[in-house]
C-alpha cells in the first residue's frame, strides 16, 4: 500500500496571514510539520500543496518539495485532490493519502503511522482521531470539535457543541461523568474516497456547523476514528504560536515531552 503525505498550506489566513512562514523556534512553522511527517513510517513521498510562492520557495529552501495549486479551493482537502492529481499525472499512483495541516508542528509520528494502519480493514474509507477531552472547559468550548462513534468506532457526528448531551446533570460536570472525545483533524483518504469527496457538493449540516466533514457522513462516507493519547497543538492565531514557543521550550528542557514522543 503506497501513502502520499499532502500538507496543504496557504497564506492567506484570515486570522494569521502568513502563518506557515511565522517562525518557531528557529524555523518556519511549515518546516516542522515537514520533518514530523517524514519521520511517519510508512508514508512512502510528502509533498506541500500551496497557493502562495513564498511557502513553496521557503519549502525549496529546507529542502522540500511543493506543489502550486489553485487560489479557488474551499478547503485543505480539495487542494489535496489536486496535488495527488498533479502526482499521478507524473506517473506516481498512492492507495492512500494522508491530509496534515501546513498548521500542526507537533503532528507525531505514531498519529500518522495509526491512521495508515486502518486502511488494513478494507471497509475503511476515510480516517481520522480523537482524544479523550478532560475539562469541562475544554468540552464547552465551541473551538474544540466533539465525535460520537459506533461500537465499531465509525463516526456517528461531529458537533461544536458537546455530544451527547447528558441528562440531569449539570454541563460543568460532564466531563466527570462520562467520556467526551475531542476530534483531532487529521484526515487520511483511500484515493478514489478523495476523488469522490472532492466532487462533493457543501451539505446543510456542513453550513450550521461549519465542519467539512459532515458533508462525508452525509454523503454516506465511513469515517473510521481511532483514540490518539493527545492532541496537538495547531496554530490558528499569534496567541498559539505563543502558546507553541512555550511547548517547544518545555521539549528542550524535558525530551519525554507529549508533544515530540512518537
């Protein structure tokens, strides 16, 4: 089975332009996740798709390979159907294609190498993970995506708010009496999954929620979720990068650190 590792990255975030280029640490946010999937095994090539020059030449610059690809794409997962396209129009052919956010510098290692092993189960078709939410703010914060599985671990729904709502007791209590799991947005596909995703048109569900991947469910796509120990920390804002140079610190002074363990 051949992976192809895509990690779409644009400039123009509305609450972070530029982000990918915004150094942490010594180096672009873009250079990290690089190196993190190359450590993945079983991704068999990586490449970035961008829309913006300056990523792709920084990307060149450390030594990377990136792809230019389309202003006009809704999502990270449509500008990874185009660069697998732009693939195998030079030949190369992937079972599986993995989307990482040009975001996630602490994406590990062992998330990626997880997901590629569902594809074992033939009936898979998409994957992703979830953690276990452990506060009570973390599970009222409508930035935090919930999922709700079946007893075979396919998504059920992903919502904004917390799911399910537990009756007769009060919200702030919640996440002490029953598991809550935290959606963590890594995707990977079975390479026509993505053709057809990519095809699909937005789903009324999608728009109240604002979540890309309730258009799969409701297209009748499987969704496989499977429980990774953390989450990671993606970079939407300056505060996170923040937040992330404080991570990074904590590395350096302790190695054991979650946030570098594969």
């Amino acid at each position: 089975m051949k992976t192809l590792a895509v990690i779409p990255a644009r400039y123009a975030s509305t609450r972070f332009p530029g982000k990918p280029l915004a150094l942490l640490g010594c180096k672009p946010v873009i250079q990290w996740v690089w190196e993190r999937v190359h450590e993945a095994p079983g991704i068999d090539e990586a490449v970035v798709a961008t829309d913006d020059r300056r990523i792709a030449q920084a990307v060149e610059v450390f030594g990377g390979r990136a792809l230019m690809t389309s202003d006009r794409h809704r999502s990270g997962t449509d500008r990874c159907a185009e660069a697998a396209e732009r693939l195998e129009r030079e030949g190369r052919r992937f079972d599986v294609v993995i989307n990482v956010q040009g975001d996630e510098p602490f994406v590990r290692p062992d998330q990626l190498r997880t997901l590629i092993g569902c594809f074992a189960a033939p009936e898979v078709e998409i994957a992703t993970l979830k953690c276990l939410i452990a506060s009570a703010e973390e599970l009222l914060s409508p930035n935090n995506v919930k999922v709700v599985c079946s007893t075979r671990g396919d998504a059920l729904y992903f919502s904004r708010q917390p799911i399910p709502h537990l009756r007769g007791e009060e919200p702030e209590r919640w996440a002490e009496s029953q598991d809550y799991y935290k959606h963590v947005g890594i995707y990977a596909f079975r390479r026509e999954v993505l053709r057809r995703v990519a095809a699909m048109a937005p789903a009324a569900l999608e728009r109240s929620e604002s979540l890309e991947q309730l258009r799969w469910l409701c297209n009748g796509c499987r969704i496989r979720v499977v429980e990774t120990q953390s989450a990671n920390i993606g970079i939407d804002t300056p505060a996170d990068l923040v937040e992330a140079e404080r991570v990074l610190l904590g590395s350096v002074v302790n190695p054991g650190s979650k946030a570098f363990q594969d």
